[in-house]
C-alpha cells in the first residue's frame, strides 16, 4: 500500500449565502475537492499546484485529518487521518506558511522544548535534531528570541524546525516560501532537498512559487477546481506545453496583427506582437516571412516555460 | 512533565512584563485603601454586618484585591490567547497535536496565576498589613485549606474564562461574552460587596452560583468561617463546580471540534 493513498476524495462545504439585500438566506454546497485520485510513495517529493482556491490547502488539510472528507477514501501511513489524528500527528510534520504553531509569547527554544515534551522526543534526538535544523537553517542566533519579534522568514524556519523535530516520516509544507526573499527561498529548498536525501522524508508541497516546484520536485500534482488535471513527472508537464514556442517581434511602428502562415498572433502591445507556432517547426521561414513584410526592430524566441504551461492547463480545464 | 513545563512557561511569561506589574500591585494597594475606608464607615454603622466584624470587613477587602488577579476576575489570562487562536484559525492546528486543549490551558493559566498570586496577590497583601489591622489565617488548617481554595478557585475562573474563549468558535470574537461574563463575575463573586451581605433569596442565589468559588469560599476559610465539616463542604462546593464545568468545556470542546473538523469551521 501506498504511503498516502487518495482515492475518489471528496469535500463539500455547505455555506449560507444572504440573498435579496440579507432577507433570504440561501444553503449553497461548495465542491472544494472532488474525484480526487493519487497515490504517493516513501520518499517522494511532491508539488501539488493549482490556482487560488483550487482545493490545495482543503487537500492537505484532509491529510493531516483537520478536515474530514465528505466522501472518498484516505489513508496516511495506513491510518485514517481524521478517525487517528493524535496517532498519525507523531507520524507527520506540517507546515502552513500562513500560520504558526510556535507560541508567539516565547522564545524559539521554549516552543521547541514544550513540543520535545508532547511529542516525547528522546532527549539525545531532540539535542541532536535541534542542533542539525538549527545550523541548516541558520537560526542560532534567533533562539532566545520571542516569536513574535522575528522576521516572516525567521519565523518560516522556526516553524519548519517545529515540524521536524519529532522525526517525521511525511512533510506537508503548505505555502512555505510566501513572503520569503530570494536568498532565504534558495536556503530553504537547499535544507528540503538535504532533508528529502537523508532522511528520506516524504515532502508534499503546494506553492505558487514554480520555481520551488523546479528545484525540488519529481512529481507534480496540478489541481483545478477541485479535481487533479495533471499528475507525473515535471518534464511531462513541460512537454504538454511544450507544443508551442513564441516569437516575440518588435515593429518600428504599431501595426495590426500580423499575418504570416505557420503563426499566430496572441497578444499585441503597441509595436510588439507575440506569434506562437508549433515547438517542433523551424522559426526561421516564420522570421523570413516577417521580416519581409514588416518593418522589424527587434526579434526574440521564448521556449515554453512551465508557468505557461501551467496557465495553459488551468485556462483549459483539464489535459 | 508537559503540563509542568507548560505551567513554567506561563509563569515565565508573564513575569517579563515587569512595569505592568507594579502598576498593578499600585493599582490594587489604591483600591484597597479605599474600600477599606468605605467598609469600616459602613461596619461602623452596623458592626456585626453579614456576620463580619470591621476586621473581618478590611480583611475581607484586602484578600479580594489580591485574588483579583490571581483568579483573572474580569476575564482573560492565558484563555485570551485561545480565542486569539480561535479567531485567527490557528486552533485547527492544536487540535491536531497529541494533548487535549483544556489541559494545555489550564496547565497554562495555573503558571500565570502563581505568577500573579506572588507579585499581584502577596505585594497588596504586604501593604494591607502595614496601613491596617488584618486578621490572619485562624490556624493551620484555615491556612491549609485557604491555600487549596485559592487553588479551586482559580480551576473554577479558568473553566468558566474557557467557555467564554469558546464562545469565539460560533461568534468568531469573544469580547461581548468577556464584558457579560466579567460584569457577572464582579457582582457574584463578592468582589463588589461580600455575598454575606446580599438579602435574602439574592444571597442564597448569589451564594450557590460558581462565581462564589472566586473570593467569598476562599475568604471565609481565610477568617476562619468554615471549620472542620464546613471547611470541607466549601471546599466542596468549588469542586462540585470545577467538575460541571469541566464537563460544560469537554463538551463545548468537542462540538466546537466537530464544527472546524467536519463543518469546516
Ligand atoms: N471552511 C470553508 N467553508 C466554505 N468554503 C471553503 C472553506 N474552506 C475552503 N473553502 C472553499 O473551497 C475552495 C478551495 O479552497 P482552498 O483553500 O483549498 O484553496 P487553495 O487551493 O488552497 O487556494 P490558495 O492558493 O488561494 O491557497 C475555495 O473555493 C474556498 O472558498
Ligand atoms: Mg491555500
């Protein structure tokens, strides 16, 4: 059996609406999840992606067993999440960007000796955890410092060292690089991609940072409206998109679309105009054609980026 | 242990606010001055007033001022950081560790509460007895059994402070609860005036509810008005309290579990 294993998931949220100006209130069902299907292995690292409200963060929270599913199967580490949420708690770590669970009052270390405590982390473990999480994510000298007074990233890695310290076997990061600069992001993946190799934890992730998906995940998870439109390795994802590549041309002056056999126009801004033509045809008689016919300031080839792709698969609904 | 470290942490914790502190143990000494002219005009008039002689009155003003905040009368103490919780959605990720809500804060307010009993409870006490004639625990076993009152005490405000946090799971803030509950708090406890002193059906009322526990048990055992059986039922009656109401927060506990687990908060 699977480590997480998703199958048929499923959660509806019943919401009540006012209606004409507050005088009716109507009971409206909102499908966050559905027909959720996945399955992922000890060891993997991956990225569940979608765009705001897709039903990402409702995922991981039916994982973690914070939320009960409506309908469907779901197992972690053999146990169900919600019915075993206190045995399966020992089990994995979690980390939600937007939130915290160290104790704003008290210093990093008090935090991290009270979870010692409810966890009953040996104490050799806990030394010698804290000390690895403390040096990787640089936070030695944030110890002694009350939560409340440390930076967004600082707290970011408190709060990944909080998740970590009981050994987890998965990880669940949910937004871990919001708000963090680009040095910070960059250390962070370093210490998720180590920790992934080492320990061999299981590291599921959502972010709407692509470029924490490229560093750190094989797999990809794309969710839209509730349901997966996309699941397997990154190169896959890339390749979907990749049926098309974009010509960027700069006119001396504005002009209307231009036509060309073999391109497209998709966009135009003043004298630039973006033509897409298909990935594995030859760009130079689309550039011949342009360049004899308009007048040509500048000329560029985009590849297909994953981002595009992405917005391609989410505008499109589905593979 | 867990909830002792928890305890020590609280205690820690508060104690960083040091200037906040002595405001208080001002404030306090203040209104005990005060009231302690006000109950001797009035115990003059009638010197036997609720069964109290004058000393017993100022005595009685005095051990109100210092459990005020020991007991967090008017609310709040470690329960504020629930409903801070609560409100910002926080909560869903306690509910998740391996330690259930209502004794990690209890454990928790019974440190800030041991906090506040030496700086906020002893430092008024210490200036009641220099100004004024204060009486002191009758025996041993007065004090013995203050000591446990004082205990109860605080475990009877806590449940009741954590109903009120919770109440912030359904009304997303738990301010309007607070003020109700604290107005109630004030008059029911004997903080504004002994409960001996309340007439007729209002004191038996007064007298049965769970706001008693706060300073009018703890006080009469101090004076040495409960002794032997009556000691034990007073302390009783507290535990009666601490026993409904930690069922009352169990359950709320659970519904409000229920709502954010399966509803979705
Ligand atoms: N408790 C709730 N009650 C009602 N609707 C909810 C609740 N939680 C989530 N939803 C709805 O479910 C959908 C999925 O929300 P979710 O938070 O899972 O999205 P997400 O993929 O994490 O989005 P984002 O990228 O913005 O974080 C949204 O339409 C949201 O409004
Ligand atoms: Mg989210």
């Amino acid at each position: 059996m699977s480590l997480i294993d998703v199958r048929d998931l499923e959660r509806t949220f019943v919401v009540r609406r006012k209606v004409d100006g507050g005088r009716r209130r109507v009971r409206d069902e909102v499908r966050a999840v559905h027909d959720l299907t996945f399955a992922i292995e000890p060891g993997e690292m991956v990225g569940y992606i979608g765009p705001n409200g897709a039903g990402k963060s409702t995922t991981i929270k039916m994982l973690t067993g914070i939320l009960v599913p409506t309908g469907g199967h779901l197992r972690v580490a053999g146990l169900d999440p919600s019915r075993d949420r206190v045995a399966l708690a020992r089990r994995i770590g979690v980390v939600f960007g937007q939130r915290t669970t160290l104790w704003w009052d008290l210093p990093l270390r008090d935090s991290f000796e009270l979870l010692q405590k409810m966890y009953r982390i040996p104490p050799a473990r806990f030394r010698a955890n804290l000390e690895r999480f403390v040096e990787l994510l640089d936070l030695r000298d944030q110890l002694d410092t009350p939560v409340r007074q440390l930076s967004l990233g600082q707290r970011m890695r408190g709060d990944i060292t909080a998740a970590l310290l009981h050994d987890p076997e998965i990880l669940y990061l949910d937004e871990p690089t919001i708000g963090l600069d680009v040095v910070s992001k960059g250390r962070l993946r370093e210490f998720l991609r180590a920790l992934n190799a080492e320990r061999g934890t299981t590291l599921v992730l959502t972010t709407h940072d692509l470029q924490d998906i490229e560093a750190l995940c094989d797999r990809v998870l794309v969710i839209d409206h509730g349901t997966a439109v996309f699941d397997g390795p990154l190169p896959a994802l890339q390749a979907q998109g990749g049926s098309t590549r974009t010509l960027v041309v700069d006119l001396v002056d504005e002009a209307p679309a231009i036509e060309v056999p073999g391109a497209v126009v998709r966009r135009v801004e003043g004298p630039r105009q973006w033509l897409s033509f298909p990935a594995e045809a030859s760009a130079a008689p689309i550039v011949a054609a342009v360049a004899a016919s308009y007048d040509v300031a500048d000329l560029s080839i985009q590849e297909p980026d994953i981002e595009e792709v992405i917005r391609d698969l989410y505008s499109r609904g589905g593979v | 242990m867990l909830y002792v470290a928890i305890a020590t942490r609280a205690f820690r914790r508060y104690s960083t606010y040091r200037a906040a502190t002595i405001a208080g143990i001002f404030t306090n000494s203040v209104f005990g001055v005060i009231y302690s002219y006000a109950y001797l005009a009035l115990w003059d008039e009638n010197p036997t007033a609720g069964g109290y002689d004058a000393t017993d009155a100022v005595t009685y003003v005095w051990l109100g001022q210092a459990l005020l905040m020991t007991i967090a009368l008017w609310g709040g103490g470690t329960t504020d950081d629930l409903a801070e919780r609560i409100r910002t959605g926080d909560v869903a990720i306690d509910l998740y560790r391996p330690v259930g809500l209502v004794g990690w804060y209890l454990a928790s307010d019974l440190g800030r509460a041991a906090y506040h009993f030496l700086t906020r409870g002893i430092g008024p006490t210490v200036i009641g007895l220099v100004v004024f004639d204060i009486r002191l625990p009758a025996g041993p076993a007065a004090a013995a059994g203050f000591a446990v009152s004082l205990v109860l005490a605080v475990v009877v405000s806590f449940t009741i402070r954590f109903l009120v946090a919770s109440s912030a799971f359904w009304l997303l803030d738990q301010s309007g609860v607070k003020v109700m509950s604290g107005a109630f708090a004030i008059f029911f406890s004997g903080m504004m005036l002994p409960l001996v002193l309340f007439p007729g059906w209002l004191g038996t009322l007064a007298n049965a509810l769970p706001w008693a526990s706060y300073i009018q048990v703890p006080a009469d055992i101090w004076l040495g008005k409960h002794t032997g059986g009556d000691l034990l039922a007073a302390l009783g009656f507290q535990v009666f309290w601490i026993v409904v109401l930690l069922g009352c927060c169990h359950a709320v506990l659970r519904a409000a579990t229920r709502k954010v687990v399966v509803q979705g908060g």
